[in-house]
C-alpha cells in the first residue's frame, strides 16, 4: 500500500461511480493540464519546462513549493490558491502518467471527509494516491525529498506489479 496518507472507499459504491462524472470535476482537469503545461511552467515554475511529468520535475516542485510558502495552508490560502492547486495537480498528474492511473474524486465521507478529493487510482492499489497530502508530508518534513521518495517507491513497486503480469487488486 502506498505510504501517502490516502484514504480508502469503495470503488463499487453507487456515490463513488456517480461522481466520476461529475462535469466540473471533468472540467477541473482540463483547466489544470492546460495551466501546468502553459503559464505554470512557463511562467511560474519555468525550471518545470523540460521536466513535466518526470521525478526531476517532482524535485523540483518541492524545492519550489518550499522555497515560496511556510506550509501547505498558506499554499492553498485565497492568495495563492491557483498556483498552490497546480503544484498539487502536478503531482498528482506525475505519479497518474507513471502508474498507469486515472484522476478520480472521493465523494464526501464526513466529518473525516467533508469536501470530495481529487486522487489519484492506480489498478495495482487498493488505496489511492493523494498529491494534496504529499505536499502536507513534504511541509511537514521540509527535506525536498520526501515526494520523489515516494515517488521512486512507488514507480519501483508498480515495476514490480507489471513484470509479475498486472495481477488484479486483492490478488497480490
């Protein structure tokens, strides 16, 4: 199981399968994809340009989100709200491409979950991936490595899922 914090539902939950086509959750990711490869990367973070979707550009994203704000709530507050999102959507888009994931939303599960969350679902885990709390761990921690070490367990572990022939979750 990945060691990011992620919480766990059930994928065969009428309210799990509903949201999934939630049109604004839809339009959200568009939104991100089009703002991280354009003014994020280009503008924001142009150290990102060459690196998208790669644990280069995992490094240094955090370096970067630890460089500009003192925690993961100033991150996300009012004032850097668009930036502090791209930052999480790249991570979470990176460990997507890497782990042959998909973007998903959890449905509100309160008081633990109040507000949906967007994560990420690999078919090699029964839990998911949450780039919102690696960036928290990352805070936490202030190592400017904590996600790319994950990242690399991660990417090692789904390695070894594909040579041993893709087995289904819970058959592992």
């Amino acid at each position: 199981m990945p060691s990011t914090g992620e919480p766990t539902t059930d994928r065969d939950a009428p309210e799990f399968r509903q949201i999934q086509d939630d049109e604004r959750f839809r339009d959200w990711l568009q939104l991100q994809q089009d703002a991280v490869e354009g003014d994020f990367a280009g503008t924001d973070v142009p150290e990102l340009h060459d690196h998208l979707w790669t644990r280069e550009g995992l490094r240094i994203a955090e370096r970067e989100m630890l460089r500009r704000f003192s925690d993961f709530d100033e991150m996300v507050s009012e004032e850097h709200f668009d930036v502090g999102v791209r930052f999480v959507y790249l991570i979470g888009e990176t460990f997507r491409r890497a782990l042959e994931g998909i973007w998903v939303l959890l449905p509100p599960n309160p008081p633990d979950r109040p507000d949906p969350v967007c994560v990420i679902d690999s078919p090699m885990w029964t839990a998911f991936h949450d780039p919102a709390h690696m960036s928290g761990l990352a805070f936490d921690r202030r190592t400017g490595q904590e996600i790319s070490w994950i990242f690399d367990r991660t990417v090692k572990r789904h390695r070894k899922w594909v040579e041993a022939g893709r087995l289904p979750r819970g058959e592992r």
